[in-house]
C-alpha cells in the first residue's frame, strides 16, 4: 500500500466524517491531513510563521471548492504557482457542477474534477475509486528534493 | 421674335397704329380718287366751255374764211399754258387756221373727227362744231390740251394726303403709345407681381388696381389668391409648429420609454446576475446537508443495523429516499433556472443527428431494454444546439420511460408540414395521459403519473416549454390513457 497521505481540504465537518468513513470502509489507510480552510490548506502545503514547510507533499489533494476565508480554486492557483506543487495531483470534489466552475478548475490545472454524490453509498463507491486509482494507480511526478 | 412674344405695348400700339393707318390710307385713297375724277370732268367742261367760247368768237372768221383772223383769235390760246393745240377747220375739212401758228403738223390731225370731248393718249383733245344762228355749220375747232393740270393736281392731292397721313399717324402713334398704358399699364403691373410672389415667395405683395375693368377685376382675383395663399402659408406654418411640437413630445415619450425600457434591462440583467449567484450556492449550500442526511443514515443503518429491527431500517431508508429525491429535484430546478439564462447560439442544428445520439445513450445505458427508435432523417433546424438536445434528450427519454410497460414498446420523432410550419413530432405508444389535464403537462413540478408507476421530478416538460419559447416556438401535446402521448413542437 502507498504510504502517501491524501490532504483533504474540506470545511463541512460532515462531510469530513462522511469522507474518512468512506475511504476506511474500503480499506484505504492511507494517513488523510484534513484542512478546514484554504488558509489551513496553504499551511500545510507550504509551511506558515508556525511551522515549517513539510518535508513531504501528499499523495494526492482532495479539494473542496467553496471554503471559507480563500476559495478552492485560490488554493488550487497557489498549488501550481510554487514550483515544489506544481505538479501535485489535485482531485476537485465538490458538491457544484456548473460549467464555469469544470472550466475553470481544469485551466487552473486541476487533474480531475468529481461531483460529491448526496448518495452515501454512491459516495463511498466514487471515494473507493478515487483512492484506488490515485494512491495505486497513477505515478504522481517525483518530489522535488531540497529545501 | 413672333408677334405673339411682342410686349404688350409694342402689340397695342402697332395694332392701333395699323388701324389708324387703314384707315387713313382708304380715306385718303377715296378722297384722292374723288379730287381726280372731279378735277378731270372739271377740266374737260373748261376745255369744253372755252372750245365753245372760242368757236363762237370763230364764227366770223371762218364764214368769211379769214385765215388771219383765225390765227389771232386761236392765238389766244397761249395765256393757257396747258393748250398744245388748236385748229380751225372749214366746212370743207381744211385747216383755216392753227395754234401755234406754225409748226403743229403733227399735233393737228387732217381732218375733223366727230364732235365730242375725250382723253387720247395722256391728252385731252375736242371738237367743237362752230355754227351760226342755230344750225349753219360752218367748221370745226379742235382744240387739244395737255393734262398736266390734272396729273398736277393728283400730284398735289397725293402730296398732302401723304403729308397728312404722316402727321396724323405721328398723332395716333403718340396718342396710343400715350393711351395704351391704359390697358398695358394694369397688366403690367399684374404681371410684374406675379413674378416677383413667384420668384421671392413675397405673398405680401399685392398687385394694384386701376379701375373697375376686367383687368380690374383680374387684379382683385389675384389679390384673393394672393390672401389666400397668405393665409395657406400661415396654416401650413402653424400645422408645421404643431407638428414640430408633437414630434417633440413623442420623443420626449419615447425617450422616457426608452429610458424605463434601460432600467429594466439593467433590473433584468441584475436580475439574472442574481439568479446566476442563486443557482451557483443552491447547487453547493443545499446539497451539502442532504449529503449529510443521507450519509450519516447510511452510517447508523450500517453500524447499528442489528439494534434497529425492520421498522427503524425501514425509516432510515425513506430517510435516504426522501434525501436522495430533494437532491435530484435540486439538480432538475437548477437545469430549468441555467436553460432560462443560457445565451442562445442561433444555429443549424441537425435534430436527426443528435436524436440519434440519445437513443444510443439510452440503449448503451439500459441494453437490457428493447424499445423501438424511429427517427426520421434529415430534421434540421434553427437553434442553440445545447438546448436542443436538452429538449430531445427529454422528450426521448420520456417516451423511452412512459412505454416501460409495453409489450412493443415504440417511439417515433418525425415532422409534418402545417400551413407553412414545420412541426416536430415525438410519439410514443406508452402510457398516455388524459387530455383533460393537458395544460398541467408542462407545468414545473406538474405530473400525471405517481412516482410509483414512472419516476420523474415533473421538471423535464416545464424545461422543455422553457426551452422551446426562448426559440419562438410552441409545444403541445395530445393523448389517451394507454393510448401513448403525441408531442409536437414548432420553433
């Protein structure tokens, strides 16, 4: 099993349960660091005045858009502006399906967008999924080394 | 230049000058004529009486055939300058005596004619008989005179007729050209007004007014028109401001119309704006706790499934259902509010193709299902081609789900031509509906069929009409219960 941690940037702390519980119900083990915030998000990701930047990037992103303070698609702008991120698996998983907001994430580089089902069942199938193919499947781009 | 284009008074005044002139000329001619006929008659009783004076003073001379004798009484002749010649003769016929005395051969003819007094050959010639006692002829005097006194005389009479024809047609030429201002004068000044209204639209001008005439009554004519034309203009001018004013007053209207019509644009646009923003946290803000309502029932269904018993699983599945449902209802409204403010793409767009694209979907999605398709080809039309589908995709799709329970499940997309439209047609041999609730078809959230017998949210029609009025067309539909439905629809 990939050890690589999912970072799951989402501010309902139901949906949080609801995700964690999914993925643990298909055996995904992987370690999930939740961020509230895109603030949150931004900390984790590229260290803040408290601590440090990680010495390791997540596996994959899990990316919420609407969050409170900075929006999803600012972090996800963020994420591709630093050269240490700039290739980090984003996954956009979001309740909205409107046009504008597949559009924009994908130009904003996002690797794939999902639509959050109301469904559990169905949630727990597309979180089995997303695990399986992005921690097992897909080869992430190396982490550039170095601080 | 033709007489016709002679002013007036050159035309006026050479008529009278003709006339005059007729007139004297004849006049003249007559007199002229008279003075001569009378002078020459005149003449020749002078010559006559003067004959016979002289023959009487003869009678002497030649009965005693006194050749000298004769000479002398003839020779007084000569005090008359118009006497050429004369000649006694006797009663034998020969020549007694002659004037002038010597030389007058030729003048004096061999013998006398017969009596009597004649002009010969520019001359006036007699014979007088010269007798004694009352009827003893002794001879003949002839006599002969020039007519010079008369041609004299006729020359004198042409002189002064001609003098006086000059003189008086110098007075009749001054007296018309001094008169004919009398009727030119009027019709000059007629004619000068009307050139200077036409020529300086000056409908104050008046022409002036000589007398009680015609031409006065033609100036007082033309002194109407001219008030009247006055007056005309002056309407005109006023229905000119009037006009002027109202045409100010319509766009000041039609500026304030145009004025409302911008804000409600700008409301309208607000509006839509607003919509967009509604329609855009609606999809994330409501679903996110059905998400929640649905999972955490699935949660206590899954770890507390043995505590529950049938009827607290039972519950929490309606629990899900119901969730499940308001998340599909969400989801059908927010496709009825994006067709409402979608822009419109107004192209070609090829109804068969994308008509046979859905039945594809449908068939891929649900293989297991065998339902007839029978889509005619080659139905194009104008329109946004998104919406088009959406419409198709709709009414297929309810077709497809309304002949659930049929044996030979079919449905049709055609279209016929009805006084000049074109109508689309999408029948089906399904459930049908009843007519008496046709006007509830395409109302939002409006069903004919509980959700035990068809699924469905009941949005997909009001979609459809949204769809098709944003298109200028129109949707209807016929049916029969178990009979299937009939759906036209025109763009």
């Amino acid at each position: 099993m990939n050890p690589g941690k999912i970072l799951l940037v989402e501010d309902n702390p139901d949906d949080v349960t609801l995700t964690l519980r999914a993925l643990k119900s298909h055996n995904i083990t992987n370690e999930v660091i939740v961020a509230q915030d895109g603030v949150q998000a931004i900390g984790l990701l590229f260290g803040s005045k408290d601590r440090p930047a990680p010495a390791e990037l997540p596996a994959v992103v899990l990316l919420d858009l609407k969050l409170p303070k900075i929006n999803g698609m600012e972090v996800l702008q963020r994420i591709r502006a630093d050269e240490r991120t700039r290739l980090l698996p984003v996954v956009i998983l979001t309740s909205s399906d409107e046009e504008r907001d597949v559009i924009d994430g994908y130009s904003l580089g996002a690797n794939s967008y999902v639509r959050k089902p109301v469904d559990f069942v169905e949630f727990t199938k597309a979180a089995q999924q997303l695990g399986l193919y992005w921690l097992l499947m897909n080869r992430a781009a190396p982490s550039p080394r170095g601080p | 230049m033709s007489i016709r284009d002679w002013p007036i008074k050159r035309k006026l005044t050479a008529i009278l000058l003709l006339i005059s002139g007729l007139v004297l000329l004849l006049t003249s001619a007559a007199f002229v004529t008279y003075e001569v006929v009378t002078f020459r008659q005149t003449t020749l009783i002078h010559l006559a009486t003067r004959s016979q004076i002289l023959a009487a003073n003869s009678t002497a001379a030649l009965a005693f055939a006194n050749e000298a004798d004769a000479t002398e009484i003839l020779d007084a002749l000569k005090y008359d300058p118009h006497m050429v010649a004369a000649a006694l003769y006797g009663q034998d016929g020969r020549v007694l005596a002659t004037y002038p005395a010597a030389g007058a051969a030729d003048l004096i003819p061999p013998a006398p004619q017969p009596d009597g007094y004649r002009f010969e050959g520019g001359r006036l010639v007699g014979f007088t008989p010269v007798a004694q006692g009352g009827n003893q002829r002794l001879g003949t005097l002839y006599i002969m005179s020039d007519t010079k006194a008369v041609s004299d005389t006729l020359r004198l009479s042409a002189i002064i007729a001609i003098v006086v024809l000059a003189i008086a047609m110098l007075a009749a030429y001054a007296l018309a050209a001094a008169l004919q201002g009398q009727i030119s004068e009027p019709i000059l000044a007629l004619a000068n007004t009307a050139t200077a209204v036409a020529t300086q639209q000056d409908y104050f001008a008046r022409a002036p007014k000589f007398g009680e005439d015609e031409l006065g009554q033609l100036a007082d004519a033309f002194n109407q028109m001219l008030g009247r034309l006055e007056e005309q203009k002056k309407e005109l001018q006023q229905h000119a401001t009037r006009l002027e004013q109202r045409v100010a007053e319509r766009t000041e209207e039609l500026e304030h119309r145009n004025e409302a019509l911008r804000r409600n644009a700008a409301e309208l646009l607000a509006a839509n704006t607003e919509l967009d923003a509604f329609a855009y946290s609606v999809s994330h803000d409501l679903r996110a706790p059905l998400r929640s309502i649905d999972g955490f029932s699935q949660v206590v269904l899954e770890d507390y499934a043995g505590q529950l018993g049938d009827a607290g699983r039972d519950a929490l599945q309606r629990v899900r259902a119901a969730s499940q449902r308001m998340a599909t209802l969400i989801d059908d409204l927010l496709k009825l509010a994006r067709v409402t403010r979608a822009e419109m793409r107004t192209e070609r767009v090829d109804l068969s193709g994308i008509a046979r694209e859905i039945v594809l979907d449908i068939q891929r999605a649900t293989p297991d299902r065998e339902v007839d398709f029978a889509i005619a080809p080659d139905l194009e039309a104008q329109g946004d081609t998104r919406l088009l589908r959406v419409v198709l995709d709709n009414l297929l799709r309810n077709g497809w789900k309304y002949t659930g329970k049929q044996p030979k499940p079919r449905v049709e997309f055609t279209a016929v031509d009805d006084n000049g439209d074109r109508v689309f047609v999408i029948k089906d041999n399904g459930a049908g509906f009843d007519m008496r609730y046709a006007d509830k078809l395409f109302g939002v959230f409006q069903r004919l069929h509980s959700a035990a017998e068809f699924e469905g949210t009941g949005v997909g029609l009001a979609t459809v009409r949204r769809i098709i009025t944003r298109h200028g067309g129109r949707i209807w539909a016929e049916g029969a219960v178990d009979q299937g439905a009939t759906f036209f629809f025109t763009l």
